[in-house]
C-alpha cells in the first residue's frame, strides 16, 4: 500500500504513470481497428506487421534517449 501512497502524492511519479496510461488507452483503443484500417487503405498484412513491429522498435530506441534526457533536465 506505500508504494500507490507514494504513487499518489508525488507528483514526480504520477505524472509519468498518468501519460503512460493515457498513451496505453490510446493505443489499445486504436490497435483494434488496424484490420478495418488496412482493408480500407489496401494495405497488406505484411507492411501492417512491418510498421507495428517498428513501432515497438522506435520505443526500444528511445528508452536510453529518454534517461540521457531525463539526466540533462531532470524529472518534473
């Protein structure tokens, strides 16, 4: 239970859980109509897997461009 108390009233902490929530609702409420999408836009199945995977690959690049970020301007 300490660690949702501290969750909750540091704002160095919930800030960035929030927006990464935003984003994860974001995100799950979009991927569902990646079929509609594709079929709309004709595209195939293997671009569609192609810009989902570098998606996720983008997200891996960036995980040590945000902590150099994080060191130079500091959290909150």
């Amino acid at each position: 239970m300490l660690s949702i108390k501290i969750f909750f009233q540091n704002r160095r902490f919930f800030a960035p859980a929030f927006l990464y929530s935003c984003f994860s609702l974001v995100f799950s409420t979009w991927i569902i109509y990646i079929p509609y999408i594709a079929e709309k836009l004709n595209i195939s199945e293997g671009h569609v897997g192609g810009a989902l995977f570098f998606t996720s690959l983008g997200s891996f690049v960036m995980i040590p461009v945000s902590n150099k970020l994080i060191d130079v301007l500091g959290v909150g």
